[in-house]
C-alpha cells in the first residue's frame, strides 16, 4: 500500500504561540526559542568534531576530590524521626523524556527533506558530508540506496523518504551515524546548520504520526514550522527490512 504523504506545515495551526510577558527592567531579556549559530554548512563536520571532543575532554577530567568524612567520635548521633527515603539512583534521561517533560535545551543540527525542515540531536550524528558516488548492491530494501565509501569503509546509505512521507529533491548531502560497530548513512536534501532549541516551546507531534513515533514534536520559526525527529525511530524505520550483513 502506498504510504500517504505528509506535509508537516500543514499540521500546524495557525495561531502563534503567545508571547511572554515582557521581564522587569532588573531581570535579563530571555533567550529566543531557536538561537541560530551563523555558520557555513561546510564547517559543520568541524563543529561536531569540536562537539565530539569536548564531550570527551569532559569525559577524561579528573573527579574532584571528595570531602573528608568525619570520624564517628568527632560527630555525635542524632536520632532520625520519621521513615529514611533512600535518594533515587541518577540516571541520564534519554531524548524522549526531556522532550516529554518539556525542560531544558537542546542542541539540534538542521536540515531539509524535500520542501520540509527538520531537526535531530545533534549529539546523535557523527558528521555531515556532500554525499559521494553511491554503488548499488543486488536485492536491496526499498529505503535502501546502495553503499558509499567514507574514509576508507563501506557505509550503508538509506532514503527517508518513505519513513517521513517526503519524497527528496537531489539528495546532495548525507548525516552519518553510528550504531554499535557499524555505520549508516541518511540522505538529505540539504544540511542547514546547527542551532539551539528551547523545548518548553516544543509542541505535540501530529497525531498521524503517534504510530512510529520518528516526530517528536513541532516548533515555529517565524512563519516556517521545524520538526523534531528522533533518529533511533528515523533509523530503525530505514532499516525496517532484514538486511545480510556482511563482514
């Protein structure tokens, strides 16, 4: 059956959100919902190279020492009224609960898909190229394109098109993943730039689209609407028909 196409701008209605009160003179003026951070879309496979090694140099620094504990004897015991609450365990919370919980930041790389404008995290693509020659292999998938060589190893590329309902103009660029040892390749039509999403001002996924749960959500940039896809959904959609994997 042919899958209907979505056009995500038509879903979302035409009223703006309401604007906030404006902040007392003493408060700062609060940060716009999508800060753009100006920058040629050929520098982004720099950008998250420099993203990638922060992350890591955070990673590798030291623990700060840990304060002292007090001897029993210096310290004397006070009884506790009441039941003991054990804290809960910390945990990183994954792309789909911020978003739930509508807090924070998020920074998000954009891009396009046919007339429509998405974005993932950032922190899930590993780098965005201009797509090199693509060598077709027998028996593939529907959303399968066939196979680049990206510094030296073969790397699967897959269409979104069926997974979005959005057919692609060109297909001129490619977001590069990484799932375990292996990578994979999405093709889109145009790779923006990196930006800052506010998620308090992140709106519902359409509901045509709670099936496979690749939306997360909506958010308006003026008069263009940004998707927010996530991309474990996006992929596992891509890659819905079994492959052979070779070695």
């Amino acid at each position: 059956m042919k899958k209907k196409r979505i056009l995500y701008s038509e879903l979302a209605p035409e009223a703006t959100a309401p604007k906030a009160p404006a902040p007392a003179e003493a408060a700062p003026a609060p940060a716009p919902a999508v800060a753009a951070k100006k920058g040629a879309p050929l520098d982004l496979a720099r950008a998250l190279a420099a993203a990638r090694a922060a992350e890591e140099k955070q990673a590798a620094a030291p623990a700060p020492a840990r304060p002292a504990v007090p001897s029993p004897a210096a310290s004397p015991v006070v009884p506790v009224k009441g039941p003991v609450i054990a804290p809960a365990p910390s945990a990183t919370r994954t792309l789909r609960e911020r978003v739930r919980s509508r807090s924070g930041q998020l920074e998000i790389l954009l891009l396009k898909v046919g007339d429509e404008r998405f974005g993932v995290e950032l922190a899930a693509v590993e780098e965005a190229i201009d797509i090199p020659p693509v060598h077709h292999v027998p028996e593939m998938p529907p959303a399968m394109l066939g196979v680049i060589t990206v510094r030296g190893v073969l790397t699967t590329v897959y269409s979104p098109s069926d997974a979005l309902g959005i057919a692609l103009h060109d297909g001129t660029s490619a977001l590069i993943f990484r799932r375990g040892r292996s990578r994979l390749a999405v093709v889109v039509d145009e790779v923006d730039d990196v930006t800052t999403l506010d998620l308090s001002l992140l709106r519902d996924a359409p509901v045509l689209d709670a099936g496979d749960g690749i939306v997360l959500g909506v958010v308006r940039q003026q008069d263009t609407l940004l998707t927010l896809v996530d991309t474990d959904a996006l992929l596992a959609a891509c890659q819905a028909a079994p492959l052979l994997e070779t070695a």
